[in-house]
C-alpha cells in the first residue's frame, strides 16, 4: 500500500483508537459483502432477467397461482 495513504489513513481518529488492521479488516469485509451482494444481483438477473417465463412446459399455468377476484 502507498506510503501517503497509509499516512493518510493513520491520521484518522478511528485508527487511531481501534488499530490499522481493525479498520483495514473491516473495509475488506464490508468491500467483500458488497462484492457478493452485486454477484447475487447479476445471478438473478441472469436468471430471471430474460422475461422468458416459466419456459413452454408451463403456458397456460400462469394464472393457477393467483387468487380469484371476488
């Protein structure tokens, strides 16, 4: 890591009461969760994001979930 950012980084209150690596430690978990929260999205988009419906084994089921209007 550069020499600035870390100077950069020490100078942070934070830092200074918790420790560089707790802060560093938390930065990676929180890049890391939000790394796995965008592949999950893109993995639904694939899935789902077509608008292909069920597939032809089901036309004419799409309506069999729906409640009846009274």
């Amino acid at each position: 890591m550069e020499e600035g950012l870390l100077d950069e980084l020490d100078r942070a209150e934070e830092v200074r009461k918790e420790g560089r690596s707790a802060v560093i430690r938390r930065a990676v978990e929180a890049w890391l969760k939000r790394a796995r929260e965008r592949d999950i999205e893109a993995q639904y988009a694939r899935a789902y994001g077509s608008g292909a419906g069920l597939g032809p084994d089901w036309d004419g089921w799409e309506d069999q979930g729906v409640w009846p209007d009274e």
